[in-house]
C-alpha cells in the first residue's frame, strides 16, 4: 500500500543522541524551544536523557525541532 500524499510522516527527533553529545548550552538551547522555565533549565542540563521525565522526553521527540535549529 502506498502511503498518501495527505498524510505526512510523523518525524521525531534523535534526542537521546544529540543529548548525549551536546554541551550544555546546546542543551539549554533545546529546552527553551519546548518552553521548560529557565530556573529548571539550570537544573536538567546536567542531567543524562532517561533521567528527564517521561512527559518532556515524549514532548523534546515530537516537537519538531531539527538539530539544525540548535546549533
């Protein structure tokens, strides 16, 4: 079956790959576009990926943000 041309394909992004080879301003970056507030910004930048909470992980993943848009 061909997929049709009205629906798109639903991208996520690699979060867990770019968390993991990010600096902690790119980090911080990515936080912002998903509007995390800046006093917890501070706090999850140094934390691994799968310590994020599930809810921010899922909403990072289908935000559409591109890497590109964090560099």
């Amino acid at each position: 079956m061909k997929p049709s041309k009205y629906l798109s394909k639903i991208g996520t992004f690699d979060a867990a790959n770019f968390w993991k080879n990010a600096y902690a301003h790119q980090r911080g970056k990515l936080l912002k576009k998903v509007d995390v507030p800046e006093d917890q910004i501070i706090i999850l930048v140094n934390k691994k990926y799968v310590e994020l909470p599930a809810a921010l992980k899922y909403e990072i993943e289908t935000s559409g943000i591109d890497k590109k848009d964090l560099q």
